[in-house]
C-alpha cells in the first residue's frame, strides 16, 4: 500500500492574496530604501526611481508624483504597443511603489555617505523588487519602455535595459557631479545582484558531471556512500567517436567533499565539472 502523502497545490485565492502581500511588502521595501538611502545622497541607481531622484534635485519636484507621472503612461503603452496581458497584479506595484514613496517621504535618511547609501540602497531596492517578482509582478517603469524598444528597435531586452539605466546614471553625472554617477552605478549593480539572490537563493547546493571508465562503480558507491541518485546522459567522445556517458548528481554542499573523496577512491582519474545549482526541485531536495 502506498502511504506517501499527496502534496496539495495551494489554494487560488490564497495564492492570489499571497501575491498581492508580496506586492505590497516588495514596494513598501523599495520606498524605504529609496527615502532613506538613495534620495538623500542623490544616488540616481536607474529606473524611474533614478529620473525622479534626477528631478528633484533639479526643479524640487516630489518623486512619488514624478513616478506616478511616468509609471501610468509607461503602463498604458505597454499595454497598447506590446499587447500583452500586464494583469491587476502589475498594475498594482505600478500605483503602489510611488504611494509608499509619498507615505515614506518625511523619513529621515539613515546615513548622508552616498558609498553606504548606493551599497545599502542598492539591497534594499534589490530586496524589495525580488519580492514584487515573486507576486509574478513588478513595479512597470523604465522596464516596459525598455521592452518598447527591444520589440521596435531589434534590440536585446538586456541592452534595452542597459542602455535606459545608463543614460540614467550619464544624465546624473552631468546634473550632480561624476562622482555621484559612479555611486549610482554601483547602487544600480548591487540592486540586480541582490535581485538574482531573492529570486534564486545563495547556491546551497552543487552539480557535478563526471566523465569516468569506471561509471558503474561510481554510480554505486554514489548510491552507498551518499545517498543520491545518478543520471547518465548519453554523450560521444570527441576525439575516440566513441559513446561514453557522462554522469550527473547533485548534492549539497555539505556533501560535495564527500562526493570527490568517493569519485577519487573509485577512479583517481575521473573527469569532474562542478557548477552551483542555484534551486533543486523534487525528490531529496526542495518540493516545488
């Protein structure tokens, strides 16, 4: 008889309302970091968040509205030159994100060192988009004129993207001073890096592919020794022509030390290539 429990898929509404948290807290956390970090030592770090820290240093214009001046229209052209089907849910951290920035505006800034504002502004951005992209959502801006362009223009997303936020932090060179451009690039690289480690996590886990004579063996004392399951991927050497299948596992970091002194026991002169696995589904890892 079969015992193993079956896992429940969640609850629509409940994954709905799970979304829309994620929202709120993702653009809650941005307008922190933007109040108290990146507006008071003028760090434009990209993003419509950048241009609005640009105008206010420029005419004093308030940035929640700067935001909402250019979020709704950037929304509503995405809507009519893309086609796609942006949903409530986008929408939603588009009108969001600039609310919080008003409501947080009278903070007071938590350092006036534009170094430790573009640092920690940068994680609190990164932390808080990387939550708003877990809602399945995001807070519209700069990233849907950037998908304007790629679709018009035979541009990457990726250059699209690069070349707004550059012209960003340039125009914040030339505003304040080259110096706060250089903090701004480095708020604008430590937001992506933090966004990759809210989406998938520190790596806590390795994948190893190894090329050996002596697969079986391996396979088994992998099986023995620690626990895992092996996966032979067909493969042809390319100098011999000959099949030979390469092995793949993956395993903990806590077990990676295990595993090499296992593959070195069975062939000292096994061919290994290990790589982070950023997030493992299934079984003897995450469930889905």
């Amino acid at each position: 008889m079969n015992n193993r429990k079956v896992r429940k898929e969640p609850h629509p509404v409940l994954e709905t309302i799970l979304a829309y948290v994620y929202i709120i807290i993702g653009a809650a956390i941005v307008a922190v970091g933007f109040n108290v970090f990146l507006l008071p030592n003028e760090v434009a770090s990209g993003g419509v968040s950048g241009i609005s820290t640009i105008l206010k240093g420029v005419f004093g214009w308030e940035p929640g509205f700067v935001q909402y001046a250019f979020n709704i229209p950037l929304f509503i052209a995405g809507v009519i030159f893309l086609g796609k089907q942006f949903g409530a849910r986008s929408l939603a951290g588009t009108l969001t994100l600039p609310l919080f920035v008003i409501l947080t505006s009278s903070w007071e800034p938590a350092t006036l060192n534009p170094l430790l504002g573009a640092l920690f502004g940068g994680i609190s951005v990164g932390v808080g988009l990387g939550i708003v992209f877990r809602g399945n959502a995001s807070t519209g801006g700069t990233d849907l004129a950037a998908q304007i362009i790629a679709k018009y223009t035979g541009l990457t997303l990726g250059t699209s993207v690069m070349l707004i936020d550059g012209l960003i932090v340039l125009s914040a060179a030339l505003v304040f001073d080259v110096e706060k451009g250089l903090y701004a690039l480095i708020g604008l690289f430590v937001t992506t890096k933090t966004i990759d480690i809210i989406q998938l996590g520190f790596s806590q886990s390795k994948m190893v592919y190894i090329i050996t004579n002596k697969q079986e063996e391996i396979r088994d004392a992998i099986y023995t020794e620690i626990n895992r399951g092996v996966t032979k991927l067909p493969a042809v050497g390319g100098y011999t022509d000959a099949e030979k299948p390469i092995l793949l596992v993956v395993v903990y970091q806590t077990e990676f030390s295990k595993l090499k002194h296992v593959i070195k026991a069975v062939d000292p002169s096994a061919f290994v290539i290990v790589s982070d696995a950023y997030e493992v589904l299934g079984e003897g890892f995450k469930r889905a």
